[in-house]
C-alpha cells in the first residue's frame, strides 16, 4: 500500500488522541487559582502525554519522509501502536488523578512501553525494505535502548517504591530522545 493513506489515517488519529484528554477536565467551580490547583496533576499527566506523543509523531514522520510504500507487517504492528496510543487518554487521566496510586500508574507505564515497543517493531520492519531507514538504524539502536530502558526502569521503580516514577521516565525520556535527535538529525544534515 502507498504510505500516504496510512499516514492521513495515523495523523487523524494522532491528533483525536492527543486532544481528546482535555474534554475530561472537570472546570473547577471557583475562579480564584486555588481552585484550578486540583487539575494541577492532571494537567501535568496530559501535557507529558502530549509532548511524548508529539515527539513520536514527529519521529515517525521524519523516519517515514523516504518511504513510498508499507507492506502488511508496517500497516499491523502500526495499527496495534494505535490501539495502544487510543487507550492512552483513558490511562491518562487514571493517572493523572491517582498519581500516588500503583494501579493507575503501572497501566498508563505498561500502555506507554507498548506503544513503544510497536514503534520499535515498526522501525525494523520499515528497515528491511527501505534503504533511507537502514542508514538510521545504528542511531536508531542506540535510541531505542535507552528510551526503553529509560521507561523499564521508570516502571519498575514505580511498581517497588514511587508509583510517579514512570511519568518521571517519560518525561526523561522525551528530552532524551529531543536531544538525540537533534543530534543525529545534524549528523545526517552534515553528511548529506
């Protein structure tokens, strides 16, 4: 199939996703900012949830600019990333509003390394076709590894002691891979 009807069906989906959190906000009765301090985690949660997201989309993006056409195996684990990525609002707000809670915060740290773990799937597949996305793949590795790890050892620190740990390592782990790519896209801007 030609990537560009996947990718105008991932985007849309992309973007419900990524805005759809917002809706469950309950508006605070008062006026004054004390009133708005009981949305302060929750708000917390959905902007970590949605720069995480912005990032993979623009990851994505980036990774698929070579890539004309995605065969079966990229289409499927990309839909199973989106199952993942839909589920993510509702864990979202679990979360934001039990942030001291296990339950809540191993099922938002569980659906996020899903989510990675699809992607990273996706990124070895496209590689076997795909010249432009084989070139990557050393940087790519590297990435991968410590966003993983980043996000495992969140999620087991959250799951033995400190339930926020696995939003802390979601947030370490965006300005990991922001810092890394800049890094990498200058790598590649100087050697093309």
């Amino acid at each position: 199939m030609k990537k560009d009807r996947f990718v105008a069906f991932f985007d849309a989906i992309m973007a419900i996703i990524m805005t759809i959190v917002v809706l469950e906000f309950v508006i605070p009765d008062g006026t004054k900012w004390s009133d708005l301090s009981t949305l302060g985690y929750q708000i917390l949660a959905y902007a970590t949830a949605f720069f995480w997201l912005g990032g993979l989309w623009i990851n994505i993006h980036n990774l698929w600019h070579g890539v004309d056409i995605v065969d079966r195996g990229v289409l499927w684990t990309n839909i199973v990333m989106l199952f993942f990525v839909s589920m993510l609002p509702f864990f979202v707000v679990y979360a934001g509003r039990n942030l001291g809670e296990i339950v809540p915060q191993i099922l938002y740290g569980a659906d996020v390394i899903m989510i990675t773990i699809c992607n990273e799937i996706s990124v070895e597949l496209l590689a076997r076709h795909h010249s432009c996305v084989k070139a990557q793949i050393p940087f790519l590795r590297i990435s991968v590894s410590v966003d993983l790890g980043i996000k495992v050892i969140g999620f087991i620190i959250a799951l033995t002691v400190f339930p926020m740990a696995i939003m802390i390592s979601v947030i370490v782990s965006t300005l990991f891979l922001i810092v890394w790519r800049y890094i990498t896209g200058w790598f590649f801007a100087a050697q093309g």
